[in-house]
C-alpha cells in the first residue's frame, strides 16, 4: 500500500471521528486541522496531511 492510499484511509477515520463527536470547542478545533489537512491532500503533500489529521485527532480527545 503506498503513502497516499493510507493517507486517504487516515482521512476516512478522522472524518468519521469529527462527525461522531458531540459540538463543541474540540470539535470546532479538529475542523480547523480537518481542512488544513484536506488542502495539503490536494496539493498532494502527504506529510503536512499526516500531521494535521494527527492533530485533529488529538483535539477530539
């Protein structure tokens, strides 16, 4: 599997986290890295998108 595909498997799970957590200021936050990391993933970078989802998920915790 390469990098891309398991990025775009990462932005499934964060969406389907984001869209099950209850609204709120943590949910507001993971929207913000949520689209960031959709515009790295247009402009194909990978790491930054990696990041961002990363940092979604932990502002859902």
């Amino acid at each position: 599997m390469n990098l891309h595909t398991s990025t775009q498997d990462k932005m499934k799970l964060v969406k389907t986290a984001w869209d099950k957590a209850p609204a709120g200021p943590k949910k507001d936050a993971a929207l913000t890295h949520y689209q960031a990391a959709e515009t790295a993933m247009t402009a194909k970078n990978d790491p930054d998108c990696l990041k961002s989802l990363d940092a979604a998920t932990k502002a859902l915790a």
